[in-house]
C-alpha cells in the first residue's frame, strides 16, 4: 500500500505472514506470537502451515514455542487452491474443470429446460459459473495458454446452455463458405 509492505493480513481468525526469506519470516512469526500472547490468545502450531512461493522446491523450517511448523506445497482455502507452484495454468486448468462440472450439474435441471428463458439461464451462467471460471485467471497473470483455456471452457459452457454443440458450428460455417463460393463464381 502506497510506499509500504504489507506483512501481515489479517482475516477472520486466519493471519498470513508474508516476508522475502526464511530468517525475516521466522522473526515475523515469533513478533506475531509475542504479540498474540501479550493479548492472550494462543497461536496453534498444529493448525499452522507454512508455503514457500518459488520458481524451484525449497524448504523452510520454521518453529513457534519450539514446535515445528509443518511445510505444504498447496492446500485449499475458502474452495480454491493455494499453491507455491509458478505454474499459473494448472490452477486455470483446475478452475476451469469446477466450472465445467458446476455447468454440467446446472444442466439438466436449468439449462436444458426449455421452460426456463434464455435471458433466466444467462443470468444464472453469469452470477454462478462465469466467477468460478473467472476466479484464478483475475489472481494470476494472464498468459495465452490461460486465456486459450478460459475462452475454450466458456464457449463450451455456452452451447452447450444454447443448446448447439461444435459440430452445430462447423456445419454453419461450412454451408456459409459454400454459399461465398457460389456467389462469387
């Protein structure tokens, strides 16, 4: 914020600690700790986890009241992943298959029922899959290959409401080429 690190984010009764080394985090750990019991509450090791956010797998060994804390490379929070992993296209990939599943349950009850509107199942693509889909690609930086998955998960979530599938397309765009070459011959 501003000129400032943040290192330390608070939610509910969940704390993340943030720092560039294993040393600047263990001292953050044990102020955090000091401060906590000055106000008499009691920090878990048990329920504590650490993760690294690296290129490469390193380890970090870290102690509160002479309790090691143990190490994840992901775990999930709140639903999504969280992971220390750079590859940013396994979480998109992971994401996009929620949606897909989500659609797929949302299928024969709403989407396929020809009694519900088009706009009704619109409406309900847009406020219950569109941010599951959306969810990790707005954390992470986009790249082609995210976005390539995004766009082919959407369009498939799409027709499927619509109720056309990829050969409905294919048959369209192949009757359209023919009638440019009858026109134009």
């Amino acid at each position: 914020m501003g000129n400032k690190d943040i290192k330390i984010l608070c939610y509910g009764d969940d704390a993340v600690l943030i720092a560039e080394n294993e040393d600047g985090l263990q001292r953050l750990l044990f102020k955090f700790n000091t401060t906590a019991k000055s106000l008499k509450m009691k920090i878990s090791a048990a329920k504590i986890k650490c993760m690294i956010t690296s290129k490469t797998p390193i380890s970090c060994k870290l102690v509160v009241d002479d309790e090691i804390i143990q190490q994840e490379m992901k775990f999930k929070y709140s639903g999504p992943d969280i992971s220390g992993s750079v590859d940013v296209g396994v979480e998109v990939r992971n994401q996009a298959a929620k949606a897909a599943r989500t659609s797929t349950y949302l299928n024969d009850t709403i989407f396929r029922n020809k009694y519900i509107v088009i706009e009704s199942k619109s409406r309900i693509y847009k406020t219950v899959i569109r941010p599951i889909l959306t969810y990790t690609a707005e954390t992470k930086p986009d790249t082609s290959n995210t976005k390539r998955i995004l766009e082919t998960t959407q369009n498939k979530i799409v027709r499927s409401i619509a109720g056309k599938t990829l050969f409905d397309r294919r048959q369209r765009e192949a009757r359209k080429l023919e009638e440019h070459v009858r026109l134009t011959t």
